[in-house]
C-alpha cells in the first residue's frame, strides 16, 4: 500500500512566517524563535539541552505541573543565559493567555494523551509545535492536530530524530533512492526492525513532590503514581512498545513511501508488574513492492540489558543489505558476496569498504572475501550534534522558513498508524488486512 492511499489527510502544510519582527540596523542580531518548554521532565531537559547549543532558539518561558520540575528548569535556563528572564507556569493555558506575545513557538513534552488539546490550542495563539511522539494516542486527535496547523499556517514538527540525523539522510539521499536502489540492494526481499527497553521499577516521588487531589483531578490523573508512571497506562499514551515501532517503521515507510497490506502481532505484559500497556511487542507485516510483497518482522522487547543489541532497522535485498541504527557503529552496509558490485558508490564517496584484518596476520581471524561472506561497508558520514539538536535545528529553521521540516505531523502519521493498528492486531488476536493500493 503506497502512503497516498494510506493517509486521508491532504498536503504537507508550510512553515509560515515567524512573529518575531526583525530588529531595527544592520548592526542587529538574527532575530531568535522565542520559545516555550511544555513539560519539564526527562524529555522536555534533553530538549532544553539541545535548544540551548542552536543559536537562532531563545527559551522564554518553562511550563510543568509539578513544581521542582517547572523550578528547576527555569533556574537552570537563567544561570545558562542571565540575561534571559525565563516566565514559569504550571497551567498551560494561562501560559498561552500571558505570554502569546512574547512567543513564537512550543515544544511539547508532555504525556500524549495531552498532545492534541495543546497543540491544537497553541497553534490557535499563533504558534508553531514541536511535538514529541507519539503525537496523540488516537488517530482522530492526531488528525486534528494537523488540520489545526493547515488551518493556522503554522509548523507541527514531530520529534523523528532519525529524519534529521545526518547518516540516516544520506541513506535515504543517495542510497535507497529510486535511481541508487536496484544497484545498491536489488529486488528487495525482507526487513527486520528491533528496540529494546529494560525493566524498571515504579517510579516514586518525594513528599515534597505530592500533587494536591484537586490539581491531579484538573490535569486528569487518577493518584500520584499514575501520573509518575503514565507511560505505562493505556488512558495517558499507547505504551512504550507504540512509539518504539512508530519511530522504526517510519524508516520503511520514508525510505519507500510503502505501508502494510497486512499486518499480524502479538504481545503481552510479562515483565512489568505495574501498567496496562504491553511491554513487549512482536508483529510481521506485508507490504507491496513493485517487485512484489516484501514481509517484515518488528521486535520491541523488554530485556533486563537489551542483549547488547541497539535499536536497528535492516532492510534485505538480493544484492545486499542495509542496516539502519541511531548508534554509528551499528550503521552499515553488506555486500552480498558474488552479486553486489558497489564500485560507483565507492566512485561517488558514498560508501566506504571497512578495513578487515588478514586471515595470514591472525590465525583466529576469518578473511571476508566477496567469494565467502558478506563484505561490510559504511558510510562516510558523521554526526556533528546530538540527533536531538539536529532535529530541533531542523525545527527553528522551518519556522523561519529557510528549510523544509524533515518530519511534519502529516509525514509521521503513516508511522503512526500502523503502530496503532499493530496494537489492535495484538490485542484482538487477529490479523489486521489493509486495502490494497498502488505499489510504492
């Protein structure tokens, strides 16, 4: 199924024009995207980090229910740049009402089950989002979330890193691409996606961290643990398995364009003894290739250390295979040996051979010759930032319009599906069948 016919939801919305107006002199700074963090904690500090190194982001205002959380990172903001007053809330909206005028844009960290009503409300103020996935945690929010960044002009940005990170771009620029495809991999046969999470305890919190009855009630939680633990309950997001698979599956859909005819899953919570959401998701899809159904298999797992095994996604053809990872080690190319020819990639600089010792210098070493095993090749590319503030650059500047968002609510929501859909297929026990469509 191409994802044209897979989506309902029109074009990709444009960036539209900042709120900041220019200074006045030449002799002026750039003016900087003012913005807000919504939602303080883990996520919401990796963004602070990452926002912190990208010159054209100034953070304004900080916004968490919990005090520490909204505390502390308004002081850590202020000692970074002292002559920056941070505004701090700990409702939203009030937030929206008193500082609309000093903003131009939010990042939003907090659970999913919040992202649309926030979203939606932000971009009414004028602002463009920056949201963390999963973007909701159902489809006709999701939905909504984008037809309110059609209606309002403004930028919804999902937080894929992956679309932004360096080597994951030249993967999809010069490699997969329809011309550098048939050379590279052939008839594409297969595909194997895996994450893997470890097991944790519940979450706890200081006495002096305890929200009031009446604040939890406003803010939609049913105690003090729920809301420590809410990635682990179905009425706050899909579970920790959903944004795993979206965010690796997203890389078939991008590369390809294609999305599953078919999809078959089961899973379960059998490690944590806490939470309604799995914590363990294993599912096989069929997709249409021109060359006909390519199958797949998608593993998110909780181990107690992940096996030494890093999030990937491998892609399998007849003349080679390409492996995906946000950990640079793990991000490589095999020859298949006897078929790949890769002479013009090398030609181009667009891979590189990897260096394997001589069998006659190491009696333990194996030599890898195109006549036996596969031959390892990686990319000549490296990774500069963190993918977070490569993703959050990539962010600023699409508000400012000076480059096209790598990922906008309508391009994530393909992914996004097909996690919800393989949930679905794993809850009910049955296979899931999607209507055919044109190939990719």
């Amino acid at each position: 199924m191409h994802r044209r016919d897979f989506l309902s939801t029109g074009a990709v919305l444009g960036a539209g024009a900042l709120m900041t107006p220019l200074a006045a002199g030449d002799t002026e700074p750039e003016p900087k995207l003012r913005t807000a963090v919504v939602g303080c904690g883990r996520q919401g500090r990796v963004l602070i980090n990452a926002g912190l190194k990208i010159p054209g982001l100034r953070f304004t205002a900080v916004c968490d229910i919990l005090p520490s959380a909204k505390n502390s990172a308004q002081l850590y903001l202020e000692f970074e740049d002292e002559d920056n007053p941070v505004a701090a809330y700990a409702d939203f909206q009030e937030m929206l009402d008193k500082e609309r005028d000093k903003l131009d844009a939010v990042l939003i960290a907090t659970p999913d089950f919040v992202h649309a009503e926030q979203t939606v409300a932000a971009m009414a103020a004028g602002l463009h989002v920056y949201c963390e996935p999963m973007m909701a945690s159902h489809a006709a929010d999701a939905v909504r979330m984008i037809q309110a960044a059609k209606e309002s002009g403004k930028l919804l940005h999902v937080g894929y890193e992956r679309r932004s990170d360096p080597r994951y771009l030249h993967a999809a620029q010069k490699l997969v691409d329809p011309e550098s495809r048939p050379l590279l991999l052939g008839t594409i046969t297969h595909f194997e996606t895996q994450a893997n999470r470890r097991v944790h305890s519940e979450l706890t919190w200081a006495d002096r961290d305890t929200l009031p009855r009446d604040v939890l009630d406003k803010y939609g939680y049913e105690s003090m643990n729920r809301y420590r633990n809410w990635k682990q309950y179905g009425k706050y997001c899909n579970g920790q398995c959903t944004v795993n698979l979206a965010q690796q599956l997203d890389v078939i859909e991008w590369f390809f364009g294609a999305c599953p005819v078919e999809i078959r899953a089961m899973g379960g919570l059998d490690f944590y003894k806490f939470g309604d959401c799995f914590d363990n998701l294993e599912s096989l899809y069929a997709y249409r290739f021109p060359e006909g159904v390519v199958r797949g298999v998608s593993r998110v797992w909780t181990t107690t250390s992940g096996g030494g095994t890093l999030p990937m996604e491998h892609v399998f053809g007849e003349n080679g295979s390409i492996q995906t990872s946000l950990s640079e080690g793990m991000f490589r190319l095999f020859a298949e040996p006897g078929l790949a020819k890769w002479s013009e990639f090398l030609r181009r600089g667009d891979l590189v051979k990897e260096n394997v010792a001589d069998a006659d210098e190491d009696p333990n070493l194996v030599k890898v010759r195109e006549t036996g095993n596969v031959v390892p090749y990686k990319i000549p590319i490296e990774r500069p930032v963190s993918v977070f503030q490569r993703h959050l650059e990539n962010f600023v500047a699409a508000a400012m319009g000076k480059e096209p968002s790598n990922c906008t609510g309508e391009s994530a929501l393909a992914s996004h599906l097909i996690a919800w859909k393989t949930v679905e297929a794993a809850e009910t026990g049955r296979p899931i069948t999607l209507e055919p469509a044109s190939s990719p």
